[in-house]
C-alpha cells in the first residue's frame, strides 16, 4: 500500500552538507519527495514530536541538539516507504548500524549524552500520521 512517512534531516546532517545525500537515497531508493523545507525546529514542536521519549535520560539532550541549527522535513511517499526508509537508516546507534545504510554509511559514536545520527524516520503508519501532522499541518 502507498504510504507516506516523515524524515528529518537532523542538524547534524544539515551542518555536515549531507541533505542532499540524504535526500538522493531517498529519492534513489524509489521514493517520492511530497514535502522538502528547511525549517528552523522550536521546544514545543520537538515536545509534540518526541513525546514518546518524556522522561528518557537522553530527552533533554536530545531536544537541545535538535535545535543547535535548521533541520530539513521531508515527506516521502511510496510503497512501504515507513519501513523502506527505516532500513535505509539503519540501526539508532550509528557505530552498529550496517554499512550501506545512512547512519551506518556516514555517522559514527561521539562521546555526547545524545546520539548523533543524521536522520529521523517514522518508525509506524500512526507514528507517520501523527509526525506529519505536525510537521507539515496542511498536507
Ligand atoms: P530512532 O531515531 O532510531 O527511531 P529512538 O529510540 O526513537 O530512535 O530515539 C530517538 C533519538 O534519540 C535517536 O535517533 C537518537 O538521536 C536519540 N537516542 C535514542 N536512544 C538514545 C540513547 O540511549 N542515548 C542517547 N541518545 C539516544
Ligand atoms: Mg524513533
């Protein structure tokens, strides 16, 4: 079934130059870009998008990092696309993550209390809807 699902290039990525990286993965792998924009993340938006870590040790970190500098949100659409672009990731700890994939291809463990991994991609069809929804409202 087409679906869609919401990737972030995190600051990490932008700052190294590797949107664009991403984004020919993406587009490579078959995937239709619907929605590309450089935005500027704010807390209450990372609160919503992040809700589910509340309370992790690293979710304080993680929001700090996510707003050292823009991110690029994009939506893709495909067949499977959710799970599709979830493989093209690879593994949440980049030092594990298979060669091939993006973390694994061009990330590596730093010694900093949140990861640093590039991208963010839905990891369910609710997760998707709700992600994009407040990323993009009026799609
Ligand atoms: P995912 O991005 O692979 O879906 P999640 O578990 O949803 O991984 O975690 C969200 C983000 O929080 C990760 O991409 C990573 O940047 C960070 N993170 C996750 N687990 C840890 C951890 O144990 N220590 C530090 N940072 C973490
Ligand atoms: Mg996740």
């Amino acid at each position: 079934m087409t679906e869609r699902t919401l990737i972030l290039v995190k600051p990490d990525g932008v700052k190294r130059a590797l949107s664009g990286e991403v984004l020919r993965r993406i587009e490579a792998k078959g995937y239709t870009l619907v929605a590309v924009e450089l935005r500027k993340a704010t807390p209450e938006l990372l609160a919503e998008h992040y809700a589910e870590h509340v309370g992790k040790p690293f979710y304080d970190p993680l929001v700090a990092f996510m707003l050292t500098g823009p991110v690029l949100a994009v939506v893709a659409e495909g067949e499977r696309v959710i799970e599709g672009f979830r493989s093209l990731a690879g593994a949440t700890d980049p030092t594990v993550a298979a060669p091939g994939t993006i973390r694994g291809d061009l990330a590596r463990a730093w010694d900093l209390p949140v990861i640093h991994n590039i991208v963010h991609g839905s990891d369910s069809p609710e997760s998707a809807e709700r992600e994009i929804g407040i990323w993009f409202p009026g799609l």
